[in-house]
C-alpha cells in the first residue's frame, strides 16, 4: 500500500505496520493528522498500539523511539496539554504518547523536531533552573512551557525559537493523537456521517 484512496479510508487488502505509519507521517508537514490522513488508518495505529500492550507481560507499551527519560518527558508533556478531568481520561489515557512515539520512529522529520524539542527543553531548564524539565518543580515548568507557547515569544528572544516551533508540533500531535483515540472519539460524541434536518448552532459562551 502506498496510501489512501480518494474517499478516505484504507485499500481492503493486506498491510504492513510500515505502511500504516507511512500513510499517518506523510502529513508531516502539515503537522495534523486530523485534516490530512485518514481517520482509519489513525485508528489502527491505536488498536496496534493496544495489542502490543496486551501481549506485553507488563501490560505496557516499550517505546519505539524515545529512550527512557525522553518518552516521561513526553508523557508529562502530553499531560500537560491535554490533562484528565472528570468527563474524560487525557492524552496520556488516551495513548497519545504511545501514538506519538510510534510514529515518530518512523519519521527523520518528527525524530529532529520532537527528539530535539525534548533536548532543547532540557537544556533550557538546566540554564534557567540548574535541572532537567522533569526535576523542576510545577511553577519552574509552568514558566518555560508559558514561554514557548506563544510565537510572539520568539520574535523578542530568538533563543526560544527551536522551543516554539517544537511545542506547537508537540500540541498538534498530542491532539491527533487523543482525538484518533477511543476515549477522545467518545470525548467528541462522534457517531458518524449524520444527515440533520436543521442545525443548532453552536452552544453559548458563558459569561465572564
């Protein structure tokens, strides 16, 4: 298989878990599974993610790319952006760090932004606070990740563009990955291609 059909979703034929990556990381430089690869075959990154697990004797996931200390990171990181709250599990429970490291080892692209995101967050903290981004306490990470989320941040320290452009990557991933998930799909309310005799609307904004 070299990729999708034109309507979306995946050749009914054998395929390889190489080229179920394939397809996902050809939207690299879009940086969003969601508006460029098939939902499908998103889904079926998870489901081999799943079944890694399953037949794991620990019940886990081994990263595929990431060693030890980089894929915490990402972990803390995933849940960070998209943390757990009483309606739904969060990127973590969701398996988006599993998604994310299972298709960056299988992209040169992914590799040099998220593995060097990681490195340059590291080394960020270290100048700043004297340790690792996974050693600095809550408001020393709160700090650094304030100043890479805004692009605007880059324009006045050129320092931090590497930390820019890494976290928006690393947002976006962490978003395909939770809502091409089970939980995030469920979090959506998604039931398909749904004919509507009229449109709602979008809820009110509460007030401030």
């Amino acid at each position: 298989m070299t990729g999708s059909r034109r309507d979306g979703t995946l050749p009914k034929t054998s395929i390889s878990r190489r080229s179920i990556l394939k397809t996902l990381t050809m939207g690299a430089a879009a940086t969003s599974v969601l508006r460029v690869i098939p939902l499908q075959a998103a889904e079926h990154a998870h489901r081999m993610i799943m079944a890694e697990k399953k037949a794991a004797a620990t019940g886990a996931y081994t990263p595929k790319y990431f060693d030890a200390h980089g894929y915490k990171t990402l972990q803390a990181l995933c849940g960070t952006i998209f943390p757990a709250d009483s309606d739904s599990g969060g990127a973590v429970e969701a398996g988006a760090p599993e998604f994310i490291d299972l298709l960056t080892s299988e992209n040169k692209d992914y590799q040099t932004v998220l593995g060097g995101g990681i490195m340059w967050l590291d080394g960020a903290c270290i100048d700043r606070y004297g340790k690792t981004y996974l050693d600095c306490a809550a408001q020393q990470q709160k700090e650094i990740l304030d100043k890479i989320a805004y692009r605007k941040n880059a324009v006045a320290d050129p320092s931090l563009n590497q930390g820019v452009a890494f976290f928006s990557f690393l947002r976006n991933m962490t978003a395909d990955g939770f809502f091409t998930s089970e939980i995030g799909i469920k979090y959506l309310g998604y039931v398909g291609n749904t004919f509507l005799k009229e449109f709602p609307g979008c809820p009110p904004v509460p007030e401030a």
